[in-house]
C-alpha cells in the first residue's frame, strides 16, 4: 500500500511540493508533469537546438528533486524552480566554455519578405529561429525579460551578470529581434 498523497493528480500544487520535499517520488512526477511544459518552453527560447533544451530540463529537475529540501516554502516553487533551471543551464554553457558575448552582426539574417510568418506558428517559429541567433547572454536576458517578465534586477540576482551586462544585452537582443523580425522594405 502507497502511502502520501491520496490522488496527486488533482492534489494542489503546495500539497505536491510538501509530499515530495518528505522524498514522495509520485508527488514529484506530477510535479514533473505539471512544469514540463513551461521548462522545456522556457529552455527551448534560451538553448540553440531543442534537443539540447530537453536534456537540460531532465537535469534541472535532477537538480530540484536533489535541492528541494532546501525550499522554504511551497510558495517560494516557481521562483526557486526558474533559477535551478537557470543555474543549469548556465552550468551547461561554463561546461561548453561558450563566449557570452559573440556575434557576428552581419551573418544575422533571418527574416526576409518571403519568409513572414502567415500564421502564429510561423511567428513562433521565425521567433525560435531568431532567439537562436543572438548570443547566449542576450538570448538569456531576453527570454528572462520578455518571456518570464523579469526585471533587470531580478535578471541580476538570478545570473550573477552586472546590471550594465543585462540591460546591455537585453536592449542589443531586443534591437536585433526586431531587426531579424522585420521585413525589408523595397
């Protein structure tokens, strides 16, 4: 006979983290389920391949099911979670000895007038496509900023970089979004 939560699937979601920071495996799997989505969406904007972006999702969760003893409390997930993903994957680029900070401006060419989106999917994919193309600190501040609508503060706080850094790379990225994203004019 199992015991902990009687029916994790529709148990809330501090219930989930409560049962499995007492080492319940079936608690963290539905936490697991929960999240996956948002983490690998999150990965996949800041990673250049999505293959890369799933295997870092399987280390932070890794990672939290190691650390979350350390949580203090259930409401403290979302923002304790989002910086073990960020801490992996900026452990992944150290690994990778990547340069944060190269680019070159003139091979970044994606959107043209034969190549607009004609539908949302296509906006995201020409999104993906851009994100990829920025460098690794301006496609971690972007996605921070912009897509988990973090301030430049909190961007400080989660990855360590100087505040001139971030907001360097968030308005650089930015700038060279909206230059990839839009058309030429004839």
């Amino acid at each position: 006979m199992r015991r902990g939560l009687p029916n994790p699937g529709s148990a809330p979601e501090a219930a989930l983290i409560l049962a499995a920071q007492a080492r319940d495996q079936v608690a963290f799997a539905e936490l697991v389920r929960r999240r996956q989505g948002w983490l690998r969406s999150l990965l996949r904007r800041m990673c250049r391949n999505d293959a890369e972006a799933d295997d870092l999702a399987q280390e932070a969760f890794i990672r939290a099911w190691d650390r979350l003893g350390d949580l203090e409390t259930p409401a403290a997930f979302p923002g304790w979670f989002r910086r073990v993903a960020v801490t992996t994957f900026l452990m992944a680029r150290r690994r990778q000895k990547a340069n944060l900070d190269s680019i070159d401006d003139e091979t970044v060419q994606i959107a043209s007038e034969d190549s607009l989106p004609d539908s949302i999917a296509g906006a995201r994919i020409d999104l993906q496509r851009a994100l990829q193309r920025l460098s690794d600190g301006e496609r971690l501040c972007v996605t921070l900023n912009h897509g988990e609508g973090m301030s430049h503060a909190e961007i400080v706080d989660l990855t360590g970089m100087a505040l001139g850094t971030v907001k360097s790379h968030c308005q650089r990225g930015t700038e060279k979004l909206r230059r990839m994203l839009t058309p030429e004019k004839a």
